[in-house]
C-alpha cells in the first residue's frame, strides 16, 4: 500500500490502495483520542470544507458533539478508540440534530492510516476467493476419481469405464414396444386380410377305389422309375401291359 502526501489525493474520492504516516508528527505527540484528530487532519483523507473544520478556525474542539449536532453538511466523528493502537474515524453527512448518513470510515493502526473497504468489496472479495479454493479443490478430486476408476476392473476383467461404456450403448439400442403401435399396425393388417379375396378350399382326401364287378381287378399304374428300369431290362421297349395305366382282367 503506498504512501502518499496531502496533496497528493483528492478527498471523497476511493482511496482504500492508499495509506498515509507521519513520523516526525509520532515522534513529537502522543497518539491518543485528544490529539488523533489534529494527526487525521494532515492526511488526504481529510475534507478541509467539513464542519469540523469550521470548529478547529473557532478554536473549539473538532469533535464536540455539542456544536457538531447543531450544524448540517459533512463532519467526522470518532467512533472507536483502543488507544494508542487503533482508533477508528467515521465520515458522515448530517441532516439534522438526529439525522445523519454514513459516508465512509477510516482507522489508525499504529501510527499508520487508512480508509476501510466497503461491506459488499469486503463481501464479493471473500466469496471470489472462496469460489476460487472450492473450483480448485474439485478439480482435484476429479483428477484423482478418474486415476482411481481407470484401474478398477469388474468381475469380468473389463475396467469400468468400459463396462459403463457397454451399459450406455445397450440402453441407446433398447427399442422400447409402444401399446399403441403395436395395436395400430395389427388394425392395418386386419384391414388388409379383409380387402384380399378368400383362400381356396383344401383338396380332398383321395378315396380308394374298390372292386365294382365280379371278377374284375383294378391295378394301379407302375411308377415312371419303375417303368426306366423295365425298359432298361428289355433293351428299351416297353412290354405291352406295363404301357397301360389300368388293366382289367376278366
């Protein structure tokens, strides 16, 4: 934090990168609740148009209440004091005898001054760090669970995130059945069966064919194997009666 003289910074303006010390002025007074007044009046923090500065010309103490309450505009009052090391100074604008507005506040830490923060810089600084050591810190445990996970293997050998990879692919697979779908595309079907024409009937069983007349017999044609193989035999002409389908004897 760098130190500055009283010429240096304008007052009212943000002066919380800044501080301001006097030594020879330490060497010379004691720093106590009487005289940390005359000692703030030599910083840039101070407003020279202030009410209390209208006391000090009139060689009234700058910080009696009595003559201050009486006035409107902008004043200082000492609001704390743990004497010698600390004293803090509040900067407010005054309305009335009951009425008054805080501006800013400033404290002396042993010998040194400055101008405190404002709550919510104080507030957003502290959540900024927080979120800064909180990302961090999980990105750190994602590093060291993907180290863990890479080498832990299931009962079948295969390394979890393999088995997770087999898990994903089976469920994007998975056809789901649709009710309504199903019951769709068996009313189309229905409708189809209904427009075609109706199928033919089964042939009929075969019925054996027995002896009509007296004397009679009827035989059954001899298979076209049958009929090779005869002809085979005989040079390649068919005996007459192998020739005809039915034969009829008497």
């Amino acid at each position: 934090m760098a130190m500055v003289t009283p010429a240096e910074a304008v007052p009212g303006t943000e002066m919380t990168s800044i501080s301001f010390r006097d030594q020879l002025w330490l060497s010379a007074y004691p720093l106590d609740r009487n005289l940390v007044f005359d000692y703030f009046a030599l910083s840039p923090f101070y407003d020279r148009t202030c009410n209390n500065e209208q006391l000090r010309m009139e060689s009234i103490h700058p910080l009696d209440m009595n003559h201050l309450s009486k006035k409107t505009g902008m004043e200082y009052i000492l609001q704390d004091a743990q004497e010698p090391h600390l004293f803090v100074i509040r900067k407010q604008k005054r309305e009335g005898p009951e009425k008054v507005s805080a501006q800013a506040a400033y404290y002396v830490l042993d010998g040194s001054i400055y101008q405190a923060p404002h709550l919510y810089n104080v507030i957003g600084s502290r959540v900024v760090r927080s979120l800064y050591h909180i990302t961090n810190a999980f990105a750190q445990a994602s590093t060291k669970l993907e180290k863990i996970g890479a080498g832990t293997e299931t009962e079948n050998g295969k390394p979890v995130s393999e088995v997770d990879a087999d898990v994903q692919l089976k469920k994007s697979t998975a056809k789901v059945v649709d009710v309504k779908e199903v019951l769709r595309v068996d009313s189309i079907l229905a409708g189809i069966m209904r427009k075609l024409p109706p199928a033919p009937p089964p042939p009929a069983p075969l019925v054996p064919v027995t002896n009509t007349v007296p004397g009679t017999e009827i035989t059954q044609a001899p298979a076209a194997s049958d009929v090779k193989q005869e002809q085979a035999s005989t040079g390649g002409k068919p005996e007459q009666g192998s020739a005809k389908r039915l034969k009829v004897e008497r």
